[in-house]
C-alpha cells in the first residue's frame, strides 16, 4: 500500500490509533516519520503488519460492548412489549364463548374493567411521545453510522461473501448452526443486504432456540422487501414460539394474502388458534392445508389433538392413523392414539 501523501514514495508501514490524532491521515510511511508526523504520539503508532489483529481486536470489542449491550436492551423492551399487549387484551378483549359463562358479579366486573379503556389510551399517547424522541435519536445516530460506511464492495468481497455464504449453506444442512451462523454473517461483513443469506441467518437463529433474534432478522428483510413469504411466515412462526398467538396470526395472515394456499401459513395458523383454545377454527385450517398436501404429518397430529380435546376421540383417532402412515415410531401419536381408544372403551 503506496503513502497517499504526495510526493511520498514510500510504502505505508504504520497507521494512528490516537483518539485526537488531527494528522490528514491516519497511514504513515517513513517519510512521513522523517517530516515529523504524528510525533506528538509515537506510542499511539503501529506497525501496518499488525493492523489485522487490530481490526480483528475492535471487532471483537464492537460485539462485546455494543451490540451485546443493544440486544440485551432490545430483549427488555420487547419482553416489556410483550408483557403489556397481553395484560391490555387479557383486561378488554373477551370471547363470545367466555362472555356466555359469566355470572353476574364477573360482567359487572368485565363493564368497570371496560371504563378504563380511555384511560389507559391516554397512557398510550405518553408513551408514544416519548418514543418517538428515542426513534428520532436512534434515527440519527443510523444516519451518522451509515454516512461514514464503506459502501462499495469489491469483485473479490463480492466472490468471497458468496464462498462463505456457500460454506454456511453447508453447514446448516449438517445441523452445524452455530457454525453456520458464523459463516452467514462474515458472508453479510463483506456485502450486506443480502437477502437470502439474511433469511438464512434468520433460520440459523431459530433452529438453535434464538426465536427473539430470529424475529428481528426476519423483520429486518421484512424492511427491505415487504412482499417477501419467508420472512412474513419467519416472524409468525418466532411470534407462535414466543407465545404471541395474535400477533403470529396478524403475520400469517399477511403470507396468506399473497398465497392463500400456503399449507405451512394455514397450519401454522391452525396452530395459533388450537393455543388459544379456537379448536374449530383450527380444524378448518387444517382441513384447508391438508386438502392441499395431504402429507403433513404435524397438521394432522394438531388436528387429531384438537379432536381429542373436543373428546370427537373416533375421529381423533383417525387423524392419528393417518399421521402414524408417515411416521410410524411416533410415541407421542401413538399415546395420544391409546388415549382416545381407551376413552371410546369406557
């Protein structure tokens, strides 16, 4: 790497980490340390031969301080999010079905519950000024980072972005997903945005549990492309694993817009209803993927285990034969299957 000062001839041999360095550059060669520059902090110079260590070292801090402490705020907020959309439906939203089986003093007590509606949408309000401050801040700090980005990327970045994006393809399909996981995101370092590896990275972290993680990566290609199926269906699926059955059918409700025979949205969806005790919804949904691929093998346990608790134990019991067609050393279909067999015997 040739000295960028003119009339330098020298190759670069140092570059500055000192915090207030005002020098035009931060590489020096031996005819920059002849003229004196940068010698207000000699110590604060290293050898060019070392700048790999040093980028890997600010790297390496980057992801400890920074994005550790990002993530870790980020699962407050969202588990806070979470937590106060539940409590806000558990106290004014109520089913048809439920509101039959109150008693008096209940509806009493459901109408004072409803007078607080207002209120609470007062508090709403508060909360939504005060946020939009912190997205203004983070809005800018965005803008700061992305103005200061290298964003060209090289042949070269661009071949080795899609070696590594290859190797982590690899790898998932070993069950290596942690591993994979590594490979997609120093494939993302060289060339961002990239969608597919992004929906990938997205499957790493929910194949090992990271459903919080997941969600924000699918939401993040979500952003770039709304359209795209594999994200949409991505965030309900990490919603349902979280337990966030209406938020997930909100998301599934979106893919099936764009492809009302998608049989995982429909099943998924079923999913999110048998969770919420909507047993016969769920079975129309299954019904509908099943009449599409006759073949899924979880959609008709879910179905036969809506059936069962609906106690229809005849047909239960055969969507669990059904399901044992395509996998027959399931023990769990199978003690779900004697179950209902010995409830018809009594």
């Amino acid at each position: 790497m040739k000295c960028p000062l003119l009339n330098h001839n020298s190759q670069v041999e140092r570059f500055c980490i000192n915090l207030k360095c005002i020098e035009k550059t931060r590489l020096s060669c031996n005819e920059c340390y002849q003229s004196s520059f940068h010698c207000s902090h000699l110590k604060d110079q290293n050898l060019i031969s070392d700048l790999p260590d040093y980028v890997e070292k600010i790297s390496t801090q980057c992801e400890r301080e920074l994005i550790k402490f990002l993530g870790d705020l980020e699962d407050q907020i969202s588990e806070l999010f979470f937590s106060l959309k539940d409590k806000i439906r558990s106290q004014f939203q109520i089913s048809s079905l439920r509101l039959k089986a109150l008693n008096y003093y209940q509806v009493n007590e459901m109408l004072c519950q409803f007078m607080d509606l207002n209120s609470f949408k007062d508090d709403m309000i508060e909360i939504e000024i005060k946020s939009k401050n912190l997205l203004n801040e983070l809005n800018e700090t965005i803008q700061q980072l992305r103005s200061k980005q290298i964003i060209q990327v090289s042949r070269q970045e661009t071949a080795e972005a899609n070696s590594y994006y290859i190797e982590g393809l690899t790898l998932f399909s070993q069950g290596e997903y942690l591993k994979a996981l590594k490979a997609f995101d120093t494939s993302l370092n060289l060339n961002p945005y990239q969608i597919e590896v992004m929906l990938w990275r997205g499957d790493c972290l929910f194949y090992s549990s990271s459903y919080r993680d997941a969600l924000q990566q699918y939401k993040q290609v979500f952003k770039i492309e709304e359209s795209n199926i594999k994200s949409l269906y991505g965030i309900g699926d990490c919603l349902f694993r979280l337990n966030q059955y209406q938020e997930a059918i909100h998301w599934l409700d979106q893919v099936l817009k764009y492809n009302p025979k998608n049989s995982k949205a429909l099943s998924k969806k079923g999913d999110c209803l048998k969770n919420l005790k909507n047993y016969y919804e769920a079975i129309i949904l299954y019904d509908n993927a099943l009449s599409i691929d006759s073949n899924l093998f979880w959609t008709l346990q879910s179905k036969g285990s809506c059936l069962q608790d609906l106690k229809q134990f005849k047909e239960a019991i055969d969507c669990y034969e059904k399901a044992l067609i395509l996998d027959s050393k399931s023990q769990s279909v199978k003690s779900s299957k004697s179950y209902c067999e010995e409830m018809l015997q009594k």
